[in-house]
C-alpha cells in the first residue's frame, strides 16, 4: 500500500469513528430528555390492562385515536383521548361516561350515528375503571395548548386559538 493511499485510509477510519461517536451521543442525549412524545399515562399495569380490555370490547378506537392509534376504516372527526386526563378529570369523565346523553354535557357537531354513545348501561365498576384510565392518560406541559386547540377543533369543527 502506499504512502497516500494508508492516509486517506486512516482519515476515513478517524472520520468514520467520529461519526459513529457523535451519532451515539446524540441518540443517548435524545432518548434521556424525549420531548417529542408528549403523550404518557400514570396508571397501574393492572388498570392499563383491565382498561386496555374495556377499551377493545367496546370498540373505542373505531372514533377515538388512543396512543395515536385509531381505526383507520373509520374517518370519525371524535378528540384524541390522548392527553383527556390534562383536560377533564376523574369525576367529570365518570359523569360523562354515566350520562344517558353525553351531548348534554359536552354537545357535538357529529351526526347522530356518530356522537358518543351513552354508557350510563354499563355496570358502574367498568364506567369507574374507564373514567379513571381516562384520567391517567395525560400531556406533558409543553405540549398541553395544542391538545386543547385539537380537542377544540375536534369538537367545533372550527380552527380554535
């Protein structure tokens, strides 16, 4: 090998090695302080789980968006339940579940077929498990003006401030 060419091959391992280091830094520094997921939930593991089972059975996501996952045969224009707990609280979201018309507590702009159902039939210990998993399911502050814009326009249809 000559003289030349050992050093191209040696800058390009410094530069490689290099590359490689800041690249790993950068990701460790990111994953330590991830602000780009705004969305987090304090429940228990059994809660998230019994919760996560009330949510299949009764077929929220085929509305609502949770963990940004929805069912996409189904363009419901219904709020993210991603962050409700920052907006309504434990006892608000139970009275809502509870309501025989939940449009007397937070009206819609949707059709009929597709405004909330009421769950005032479902037996109370599900409605209580639901509403508090609701609650559990929060924002982080920064990004908590933009989970009420959407939920805002969710609701109005309107671009809201």
């Amino acid at each position: 090998m000559k003289r030349g060419e050992k050093t191209i091959l040696i800058l390009t391992l410094v530069l490689v090695v290099g590359l490689m280091g800041w690249n790993f830094h950068r990701q460790r520094e990111s994953t330590a302080n991830d602000s780009s997921i705004p969305f987090y939930s304090n429940a228990s593991a059994e809660l998230s789980r019994e919760a996560g089972e009330l949510i299949r059975k009764y077929e929220c996501r085929s509305c609502h968006t949770l963990w940004t996952l929805r069912d996409m045969l189904r363009a419901v224009p219904a709020p993210a339940l991603d962050g409700i707990g920052s907006l309504r609280d434990r006892e608000w979201l139970f009275a809502y579940l509870s309501a025989p018309n939940p449009q007397e507590i937070l009206p819609s702009r949707l059709k009929k077929e597709f405004q909330m159902p009421s769950y005032a039939g479902l037996p109370e210990d599900e409605r209580r498990r639901l509403a508090e998993y609701l609650a559990s399911l929060q924002v982080k502050d920064w990004y908590l003006k933009e989970t009420r814009t959407a939920e805002c326009s969710a609701l109005t249809g309107e671009s809201c401030p």
